[in-house]
C-alpha cells in the first residue's frame, strides 16, 4: 500500500513538471515571436499592425528622415508635415518659414518656424505627434503666448511659435 502511494505521488509530481515545463517553452515561444516582429519593424522589413492591443507598444511606420530627391522637396515636405499636424488638431496655420541653410541649422537638418494658433488641450497632443511620429522631427523652439482675457480681444487660443527640425539624407 505504501509502494503505490509513493508511486502515484511521484508520476502526480511527474506529470506536474511536465505540464509546467510545456506552458514555459509556450510563453518562452511566444515571447520569441514578439521579438521577432519587433525587430522586423525597427529594421523597416514590416509595418505596424493596424489596430494593436490595448498598452501595446509599436514603433512608428516610415522613414526617420526626411524624404525629397532636393532639398527644396525635403525642405518642403517638413512644411507640410508641420501644418497637417496642426490641423490634425484643430489649429489654424498663420505662417510658416523654411530655413534650408541658416547659420542655425546644422549639418543635414532642415528646419522651419511656424506660427499658429490652437486650443491649449491640443497643444501636448501636437507637439507629441510631431516628436513621436515619423519622420524624426525636434522641437528646438516653442513659445507659447496665453490669450488674452479681455472680451472680444481674443478666441481664447494660444498663439504658439514654434521651430522643428528633421534630418535629411540627401539626394540617393
């Protein structure tokens, strides 16, 4: 009675190690897989998933730098980056300028000072599309002047002045 005790307690025990060692090579794999297609993403073989899961971290898609075959092209694709994420977020474009070679710029950059107005909730929401999306932008830059308070002086939107910088590679 004793032998088969101890018997079907160590295959219990048995089966016990084998079941947790199949659900670790299981998460171990799918683990794996992660990494996989993030590393394909960062390497540019992939997109993103549309649509991911909740929390779930994707890299932006595109390129880093700034796409043109001149640097006008580049210079003006910056621009257009720059005011659709301004109106992305409901703001109203006032003007834009284009530094393409100032005593500023450093070596490769592009950059461009562009004055606009927007609501204050949407001001963080339109300087973290810049910085986080493709191609990488910086806000060197940013002055943000308040609205005034008297009736009929203003909407009640900031009026932000704001430089961005890109990097671009060159004519390939």
């Amino acid at each position: 009675m004793l032998a088969a005790a101890i018997y079907v307690g160590l295959v219990a025990a048995l089966l016990f190690v084998i079941v947790t060692s199949i659900v670790d090579v299981v998460g171990q794999r799918g683990e794996v897989a992660e990494a996989s297609a993030m590393l394909e993403q960062i390497e540019g073989r992939r997109p993103a998933a549309p649509g991911g899961a909740a929390g779930d971290v994707t890299m932006p898609t595109g390129s880093a730098y700034l796409e043109g075959a001149t640097v006008t092209v580049a210079g003006a694709a910056l621009l257009q980056r720059v005011a659709g994420a301004v109106a992305k977020f409901g703001g109203n474009v006032l003007s834009t300028q284009l530094d393409l070679q100032g005593s500023q710029t450093r070596a490769g950059f592009l950059s461009t000072i562009a004055s606009f107005e927007i609501d204050q909730p949407k001001l963080q929401q339109l300087l973290y599309d810049l910085e986080a999306g493709m191609p990488f932008l910086f806000v060197d830059q940013l002055v943000v002047q308040t609205p005034l308070t008297e009736a009929g002086s203003g909407n009640g939107r900031l009026r932000v002045l704001i430089e961005v910088s890109g990097q671009w590679r060159g004519s390939k």
